[in-house]
C-alpha cells in the first residue's frame, strides 16, 4: 500500500517546523513508516539550492527563484518523496508548491498561471493528500523568526511582503478546502499539536 504524503506551510515563524518532529512522532506511534523531508531541500542537489535561495545577500530575479524551487522540486520527487511513498511510508514535507505560489507568486509578484504551469509539468496530478496550513499575523511570525535566527534573504524582506505572502496561501486553502486544513499558529504549542492530532486521527479513518 502506498504512504500518504502531509505537506506543512506558513509564513516564517508561524510554527509549522516545531510541530513537524512531533507530528512524526505521532504517526509512528500508531505504527506508521513515516519520512521527514523540507522545501527547498531533501537532496543533495536541494539543500545546494537552499543555500542559494536564503543567502541574505543574493539578489536573484524572481523567476530565477521560481524555476530553481520546481528544479529542486523534481529532484526531490524523484529521489525522495515517490519512492517513500511507493515502500508505503508517510512523508512529512515542511513546504511544498503551495509556498511556490505564496513566496514567489503572491509575496514577488510571478503570475500563477506561471507557476501553475511548472506544477504540471514537475509533479503532473501529484499534489499532497493533507497540507496542513499554519495561521499566523505577520508581525507574530516576523517576531517569532527573529528571535530565533539571523533573518535570511526572505525574512529580510518588509512586511507588506509577508500579508501578500499569507494572502496567497488563504487563498490557496479556499480554492482546495478537501486538501487544506487551516490550524491557528497563535494557540498554544499543546493547543495546536492536539488539533494536529484529531485532524490525523481523522484522516486516518
């Protein structure tokens, strides 16, 4: 039987990281294979390419970062994420395309038939069968962030940035509500992995 794949998104510091470990934790406690994975990154070749994206001091056009992510995409598929789910295991991504459209669509302007075009081609009918979507205000994350990091390139970026950024991805979760489930990143950090759980637990069945 093939795995399930989960996908976490939301802004920098909205949390999704911190409930990733524990949601895997979960999983394997009922029994359940289950890989961890992040966007950009999971390969060799990804991980390469974070490093370029995040530098703080890069200056890449946005259509350059659009095609780098889905370049990293496709090898992360490849190497990584299919076959886990072919040996039946879970994978847990920490993003995926929907912060495509949210980064580079909504926060830098790239039109979303753009972006909807490099889906098709990268990952064909592949989408994730649960994305959880971590709620936050911009000015909670920015803060979140800073606390707990030097900001990189996109942390850097200002603040109108970030609510066009949260705007994509609430209406990414209209535009798929069979798919996404919206968490309120400003409860609590047992509030949320709770609600994390009864929204597994559901799926599950």
């Amino acid at each position: 039987m093939a795995g399930k794949f989960i996908t976490l998104e939301g802004i920098d510091g909205a949390g999704k990281s911190t409930h990733l470990a524990r949601l895997g934790d979960f999983l394997r406690r009922r029994g359940l294979a289950v890989t961890t994975t992040r966007e950009p990154g999971g390969t060799a070749l990804g991980e390469k390419l974070r490093e370029l994206l995040l530098e703080r001091d890069a200056r890449l056009h946005p259509e350059t970062e659009t095609l780098l992510m889905f370049a990293a995409r496709r090898e992360h598929l490849a190497k990584v994420i299919l076959p886990a789910l072919a040996s039946g295991a879970w994978v847990l991504c920490d993003r995926f395309t929907d912060a495509t459209f949210a980064y580079q669509g909504g926060g830098s302007g790239i039109e979303w038939a753009r972006i909807e075009a490099l889906e098709r081609w990268v990952q064909g009918d592949r989408q994730p069968d649960l994305t959880v979507y971590f709620d936050v205000p911009t000015d909670v994350g920015r803060s979140r962030s800073s606390r707990i990091k030097a900001p990189d390139r996109y942390e850097r970026e200002e603040t109108e940035f970030f609510e066009r950024v949260r705007a994509a991805y609430l209406r990414r979760a209209a535009d798929a509500p069979e798919r996404f489930r919206v968490v309120d990143g400003c409860a609590t950090v047992a509030e949320i992995a709770a609600r994390l759980e009864r929204i597994v637990d559901s799926f599950l069945k």
